[in-house]
C-alpha cells in the first residue's frame, strides 16, 4: 500500500485446476483482494509469462477456458485507474510460492487467516511503549482433532479420519 503496509492472502483451490489456471485463480483473487480495499493502481508481480500475455493480449489463448479467464483479468484490471502485469523470474517470485505451499499444506476447506509478525528485537528487552493491536480471524484448524485428541482422548467419529489423528 502507499504507506507501506503488505497484504498477502494464500488460496487453497478445492477443485482440481492445471498450473495455468492455478495463476490465473491466484491473479484473480489478488486483483479481487484490491479491489475491496479499493486500490486505485496496481502493480502485479507474475512469474508466469503465459498468464502475462494472455492478460495483456500479447498471447492469444488457444483454449476456451483460458481465453474466459483472461477476460476476467482484463475486466478486473479495468476497474483500477493504473494496473500492470509484470513478468518476474520464478527465482523473484521465491515468496508467493512459500504461500501457495502454505495453502497447499493445508487440509481444510475452512478459511482461515495467517497473520505473520514482524520483531525487531528480542522479547525480553525492552522495548518501546508503542504497541499495535490486530483483529485476526482464526477458523478451525487442521490441526484442531490432533488438540482434541491428546487433551480429551476423542478422536473423529469417521474411522479414516480417527487413523489419520493417531498417525499424526
């Protein structure tokens, strides 16, 4: 954002979707995410140069599922005053591939919201008297029948599921 503040946002596709249409799902959901906090330019960073130039119309799209995604790109992008698609190398791209292996890691259908904080010192030091609040919005996790299982002893009532806890 202009004053420095960072959103990520990591998706889990529950349907099954080539790499191509993972980027484009993933495009889609970022130009999404800025358009409800109401970005006036945007600048997208995209290892893929086929999602690039087919969004920009540089590559015509062969397939028809590949040319409707494109126009939604294309219509998503015209709601901003200024965006760009930018190709980056795969080795520049090293962080949204750490979040799209988060998402992947992932083992529900749940949404659930990752906050990542930032310390610039040591816990036991002290340090100054400026503190920051956020509002996170945690959902059941993956991990919730592990918890439930080791504190209470009930596993799920479904026998995979109840395999699947004791091995973990």
């Amino acid at each position: 954002s202009p004053d420095g503040e960072i959103v990520e946002q990591s998706i889990r596709l529950g349907f099954k979707a080539s790499n191509n249409e993972a980027e484009y799902e993933a495009l889609i959901a970022g130009l999404k995410l800025a358009t409800a906090a109401e970005a006036d330019e945007v600048i997208v960073f995209c290892d893929s140069q086929l999602i690039v130039n087919q969004s920009t119309g540089e590559f015509a799209a062969r397939y028809e599922r590949m040319s409707t995604y494109a126009k939604e790109v294309i219509r998503l992008a015209a709601l901003f005053q200024n965006c760009r698609l930018l190709q980056v190398s795969r080795d520049d791209n090293t962080h949204a591939d750490a979040l799209a292996n988060l998402a992947c890691s992932l083992q529900t259908e749940n949404t659930r919201t990752s906050m990542i904080d930032y310390m610039s010192g040591l816990s036991i030091e002290p340090q100054s008297t400026e503190q920051e609040a956020m509002c996170v919005d945690m959902g059941p996790s993956w991990m919730d029948a592990i918890v439930t299982f080791l504190k209470e002893g009930k596993l799920p009532e479904d026998r995979n599921e109840a395999h699947k806890v004791r091995l973990k």
